[in-house]
C-alpha cells in the first residue's frame, strides 16, 4: 500500500490553509511539510496497525498482518478455515469416527470421576481444543480409540505389575 498520495493529500491541504495566512505562514508551511511527512507515515502506520488489530479480532480464528516493505505497509490475510458440520470435524480431527452404539441400546450415558496430574490435564485440554472437541467428547474419542485399536485384554496384561514391584500410595 503506497501511502505517498495521502501524505501528498495532507502536504496540499497545509499549503491551502497557509495561503490564507499570507507570505510568511506559506513559507513557514513549506519549512513544516518536510519534517512532517515522517510524522505523517507514522501515524498513518499507527492507524493501520489499530484497524488490523480490530479487524483479526472479528475475524478469528481467522487473522490480518501489516507487514512493513521498506517504507510501504502491505497486508496479509489468512482467512478462516471454511466451516465444517460436526460429523465432518469429528471424524477428520481425532481420525476417529464417533462411537457406534450397538442395535438396540438405547446409549444410556453413566458419569465417572477421572484425576489426572494437573500437567496431563493440561495437555488434554490443549488436544481438545486443537480437535474443536469438549474435553468430555476428546476424552470419549481418546477411550473409544485406545480400545477398538488392539484387544483389550491385551491392555491389561500390559498394565499388569510385574511380581515383586512395590507401589506407594494412599487408599481412602
């Protein structure tokens, strides 16, 4: 974006505005409009800078950049991802379909209380939200896919403590 013809602009409206003030105001708006341009371009740059800010606000997730080329701003939009039904972005963001009840459940829900280290809850979160999925939905993906991906009796013999192996703890 060339920002010349509006310091331009501003350089002839100064000189219109001197010429009613007589000699000496024009020849002191000329001894001005130099020192000025660089004033002028930075505003101008300031005030660009604030409208990318409001414009990336109402755009996200999707966002624009002013970028400074030498003395001339440009801009670059990345736009938002396009919109996707549900099922498209289940499926294409865990890579795993949701859960298929059997024929004739009726998929009652039970509730369960999980603890998790405050460092993995954390991370669960984040892998959540990068999926576009509650932490709830990611965690039933998460189970739903550790257990259609191998037999599940295989899981217990792996988490099976080796004879002789202590552990430690507390038990309400």
């Amino acid at each position: 974006m060339d920002l010349t013809p509006y310091v331009e602009s501003l350089r002839h409206e100064l000189a219109v505005a001197a010429e009613a003030g007589g000699e000496d105001a024009r020849a002191l708006a000329e001894r001005l409009t130099a020192p000025l341009e660089s004033a002028t371009r930075l505003t101008l740059l300031d005030a660009l800078s604030t409208a990318v800010d409001e414009i990336t606000r109402d755009l996200a997730p999707g966002s624009v950049e002013l970028r400074l080329h030498g003395r001339e701003p440009s801009f670059v939009v990345t736009p938002p991802p396009p919109e996707r039904s549900f099922e498209e972005r289940d499926t294409s963001l865990t890579g795993v379909p949701p859960p298929v009840l059997p024929d004739g459940e009726e998929g009652g829900m039970a509730r369960i209380n999980l603890r998790l280290a405050e460092q993995l809850k954390g991370r669960v979160e984040a892998a959540a939200g990068q999926a576009g999925l509650s932490v709830n939905a990611w965690l039933v993906r998460a189970a739903t896919a550790a257990l259609e991906s191998g037999d599940p009796s295989r899981l217990s013999e792996r988490r099976a403590a080796p004879s002789g192996e202590r552990y430690t703890g507390w038990v309400r």
